[in-house]
C-alpha cells in the first residue's frame, strides 16, 4: 500500500466517525427532547409498554458508540499515527 492510499483510507475513517457522532448528537438531543412522544407512538405501533423502551433505546446508543469508537475511530488513528511516523522516516 502507498501512502497515499493509506491517507484516503484515514480521512474516510475519521470524517465517517465525526459523522457518526454528529449524528448520535442529534438523535439523543431529539430523543430526550420527544421522550413522551416517542414513548407513546412506539407503544401504540408496537404494542409494547412505554416503561419498557428505555432499556432498548440506552443499548442502541451504547452500539452507536461502540461501532463510532472501535469500527471507525481507533482504525483512523492507527492509521494518521502510522502516515505520521511515515513522514518522519521520509
């Protein structure tokens, strides 16, 4: 691999991981701001009890980080520190 591959590799890593997060922000921000809406519509479609969809949603969000974290960030810095040590043999 060239170093300019392992460049395109990092910055689609690490952009993918900013808009993971971004895009985590903005869902628990509309989560906690709708919590009584939500509750209500997901218990009506899914016939399930509005007591018990906390737990769901906390895992989702614990998966959301866990794929942001190790899927797409530790790679990408793995990746800028070795580009790093690259250009400092270069």
């Amino acid at each position: 691999m060239n170093l300019e591959l392992l460049q395109l590799i990092r910055n689609v890593l690490l952009r993918c991981a900013v808009v993971c997060f971004g895009f985590s922000v903005i869902m628990s921000l509309a989560t906690v701001a709708l919590w009584d809406f939500w509750t209500g519509l997901t218990a009506q479609w899914f016939h399930t009890s509005a007591d018990g969809l906390g737990t769901p949603i906390l895992y989702f969000f614990a998966a959301v980080k866990f794929y942001g974290i190790f899927v797409l960030l530790s790679p990408g810095l793995a990746l800028h520190w070795t580009i790093k040590s690259l250009d400092k043999k270069a």
